[in-house]
C-alpha cells in the first residue's frame, strides 16, 4: 500500500458536495475524510477512475462554497451509496491555502 502525503481529517459535520460536471451538479454527496491532496467521498453517482471531477464543497462554518478539480483514483464496485477516492489537481496557492484553512477549521 501506498503511503499517503497528507493527513486526512474525518470532520464531526457533514461537508456536502455537488459532483459537477461543466458547472452543473449531477450529483451530490459527502465527504467521509479530506486532506489537502484529495478526499474521500460517498455518493450514488457512477463516477469512473481517471475522469476528472469539479466538487463544490460546502465546509460546516463555510461563508461560500469552494470549488475543487480532481481526479478520481478509486472507486468502489456495487448499487447503493459508494465511496470514491479524488486526488486533486494542481490548485492556486491561494485556493490550496483556503482549502487547508477549511480543513484546519474542522478540528
């Protein structure tokens, strides 16, 4: 197994997300641990490995939205609720520094 970069944080309030797909939501879900380098989602979308995604996550405490472009890198098979694993692509650093003050909040 891989060693992960990053510290993940399971957050104690629900962070929602809208799957987008050219700016318009097809699906949502919520996040079960973040980090940034990526995050775990669940949802009962069929999102596919390697296609890129844009989540607009909703931080508990959150004034606005934050939009985030990822990769996803692991899926689980099955009906029902699944999780997905999103690596993010390459941010700003002033969205990779809003991103990390989000997450800080959660603790």
């Amino acid at each position: 197994m891989r060693q992960r970069n990053a510290v993940r944080i399971v957050p104690r309030s629900p962070i929602t997300v809208a799957i987008q797909d050219g700016g318009v939501p097809y699906a949502y879900g919520v996040v079960a641990n973040i980090s940034v380098a990526g995050a775990c989602i669940w949802t009962d979308a069929g999102l596919d490995t390697g296609h890129a995604v844009n989540l607009r996550l909703s931080f508990p405490r959150g004034s606005q939205p934050m939009d985030a472009d990822g990769i996803v890198v692991w899926g689980e098979a099955g009906a029902g609720p699944r999780r997905y694993g999103v690596r993010w692509i390459e941010e700003s650093p002033a969205r990779q520094a809003r991103l990390g003050r989000l997450i800080g909040g959660l603790g």
